[in-house]
C-alpha cells in the first residue's frame, strides 16, 4: 500500500522541479543596454540623457574587434564620433578628421569631450586600417542629448 501512494507523489514531485527549472531565467542574459545584433554602439551616454560638459562617451563593438589605425587585421577597425552629424561622410573616402568627425585611431574605446550647452547628437562610425568605413559600413545608431 506504501508504495502504490510514493509513486505518484515522486511522479509529481519530479513533475514540478522540471518545470520549475525550466521556467527560470538563465543566469548569463545579456544586459538590456546592449543591441542584439552585431554592430557599433554608444554604451554611454544614453539616448535622451541630460549631460554636464566635459563628458565621457564610451563605445561598444559587438561582433568585431578593435584595432589601431594602420593594423590591417581582418574582422577590425577603430572608432570615430561624429558629433552633430549632418549625415554620414562619403563611405569611399577615408573619414574626415575636424571637430565634428574625432577619430579613434590609436584603438580608444572612451573619450571625455566638451559641448556648449544645448542639444547635440552622437554617432560612432567603425573605420578601417586606413580610416575608410567597412562595405557595408558599421555605424551606430545617432543618440541625443542634451548638455546643461
């Protein structure tokens, strides 16, 4: 008689640990600030965000690696912000270098940079050994922010 009542209360019991297993979030999910595709990304500052001037801006590469300009390493490239970009730059030609296109070419992946006070917008390009940008080329989405 005591084994015809165990039996279903183990059946049950097992039952319930599968299920209670299975429905539990996995330990390693990725953090919800990163996109879930391969690309380039501003970490910081975040879209929308009110900023002080100097800030830090810091990059995200998911998918590629860094290199320094003038390492020719397949899979690579190094970043350049353009701020208050009016569009990409010409995609063939190597990526201008003034004030609004700040090149990374040393492998950085964070920088501290002033702004005047007002609105402004942030957006990465990955560039290549010879500061082209990647066919197709790896860009990050334009954030906004504003500088107080």
């Amino acid at each position: 008689m005591k084994s015809k009542l165990l039996t279903p209360i183990i059946s049950i019991s097992l039952t319930l640990l599968v299920f209670s297993a299975c429905s539990q979030k996995p330990a390693h999910q990725t953090a919800p600030d990163y996109p879930e595709v391969d690309g380039v990304y501003i970490v910081t500052p975040t879209e929308g965000q009110i900023v002080t001037s100097p800030l830090t801006v810091r990059f995200g590469l998911k998918g590629m690696g860094v290199a320094p300009a003038g390492v020719e390493k397949p899979g690579t490239g190094h970043h350049h912000l353009l701020i208050d970009p009016d569009g990409l730059p010409d995609l063939t030609l190597p990526i201008p270098a003034d004030d609004r296109h700040v090149h990374f070419g040393g492998g950085q992946t964070e920088t501290t940079i002033e702004l005047a006070p007002g609105p402004h917008t942030l957006q990465l390009l990955l560039g290549n050994h010879l500061h082209i940008p990647h066919d197709p080329p790896v860009v990050s989405k334009k954030i906004r922010i504003t500088v107080r």
